[in-house]
C-alpha cells in the first residue's frame, strides 16, 4: 500500500488510532501485516500495548498480534466501517 511505498525497513509508523490503518477488519489485519513484514515499527498512540518499536521478536510476533487481534475486532464493531 502507500505507506509502503513511503516507508522503508527501519522506520517508524505513528498512528493516533488502530482504525487510521483500514477502514474495517481485514483491511486493518492486512495492512498491520504488510507493514511488519516490511521491517516498519508501528506505534498506536491511544493502544501502546500494541507498539511494536523496540520490543523483542517474541513480543512482536505473539503478544502483539494477540492483542491486534482483538483490537481490531473491537474496532471494527465499534463503527469502523
């Protein structure tokens, strides 16, 4: 997407919300996802829990996508449309 084509491996993602990275679910996920796998940081002002910048492999590959997971959902059914 855009951001990755902004962006390079190293760089920091800030964003105030989790609903400013889609505009429902799955595009939320996807984008999370593509944005780690191109080696981009994410820091979710409101959602801390979720910062991926200087957190371990482990941290980034299970407690943050498990708590993602969740969140997303919630944001979805909260009026991410």
């Amino acid at each position: 997407m855009l951001k990755t084509q902004i962006l390079r491996q190293g760089d920091t993602l800030a964003v105030k919300e989790l609903d400013r990275l889609g505009r429902n679910y799955e595009q939320i996920k996807d984008e999370w996802r593509e944005l780690q796998q191109s080696g981009i940081d994410i820091v979710i002002l409101d959602m801390p829990i979720l910062n991926t910048r200087e957190k371990s492999d482990l941290e980034k590959s299970l407690i943050a996508n498990i708590v993602f997971e969740l969140l997303a959902y919630l944001a979805e059914k909260n009026g991410v449309k």
